[in-house]
C-alpha cells in the first residue's frame, strides 16, 4: 500500500500509481520490493536504466511528487521512455497484435477463454496408495 494510505492521510489517485509501481516491479524482479524507511527502495543493478527511473517515479514517496500525480495523469505514465513502443492508441483500439499468444486457448460457451494444462505424467506425480486412498472422495488434488 502506498505510504500515505498506511499513514491513515488522505490521498487521491496516486496511490494507483504507487501499486503500479510494486506490480511493474515484481513483474521485472520476481519478488516484492524492499523499501527501507532510511534508505528508500532497493533496486537491484541488473534492471535497465528507463525501468529504474519508471519505478523510482511511481514508487515516489511524496504523492506530489510521484509519476502520474500531475494535471497530466496518466499521459505522464505513458509518455515514460519505457513505454516508448508501445502504440497507445493501437492498444485503446484494440489493433495492437499481442506479443504472446499461448498456443492452447480454447473458447467455452459463455466466451471466456480458457488455457488447456498439460496433465502430468504420471511417474513422478503419482501418490502412494495409502496417501491416495486418503483423498479418493476429493474432486481435485494438487502436488
């Protein structure tokens, strides 16, 4: 959560900003940043330049002063050299070919997609028969 909504303050959209920050993070790192009240945010060296600055201004602790927190929104956001190949408009417009299609989707009935799991094999997952035999009246079990 952002600094001010722990604080209790009031806050506005920015705090929107802030969880897009934490999200854009985990999603380049692989775990939750570390934001050290003395020190501030944790960035690890091998992230690229532009994504360093994009997450340092969403992960702004000022509110005033984060990324997107001006007159201009969300235009601030998109407008980040991070961002610079993303055709916005073709996004809006839904043209912009995604840049990965899982092989396997299916359609059901009611439209929503759905992926199709490879099931395991059998070798390796494969419960001992006591421990089967526990879960015999269960839909689903999971290793």
């Amino acid at each position: 959560m952002a600094p001010e909504v722990l604080a209790r303050e009031p806050y506005s959209r920015s705090v929107d900003w802030w969880s897009l920050g934490i999200v854009i993070y985990e999603m380049l790192v692989g775990e939750k940043p570390m934001l050290r009240p003395s020190t501030g945010l944790v960035i690890p060296t091998f992230l690229a330049g532009d994504a360093v600055n994009l997450i340092s201004g969403l992960l702004q602790r000022d509110p005033l002063k984060r990324l997107g927190s001006s007159e201009e929104d969300a235009c601030d956001v998109m407008h980040h050299y991070f961002f610079r190949s993303i055709d916005w408009m073709a996004l809006l417009e839904r043209r912009m070919q995604p840049p990965f299609i899982p092989e396997d989707v299916r359609l059901s009935e009611d439209g929503d997609q759905h992926l199709v799991l490879t099931p395991p094999s059998e070798g390796s997952l494969a419960m001992e028969k006591d421990i089967a035999e526990a879960f015999r009246d269960f839909d689903y079990t999971a290793m």
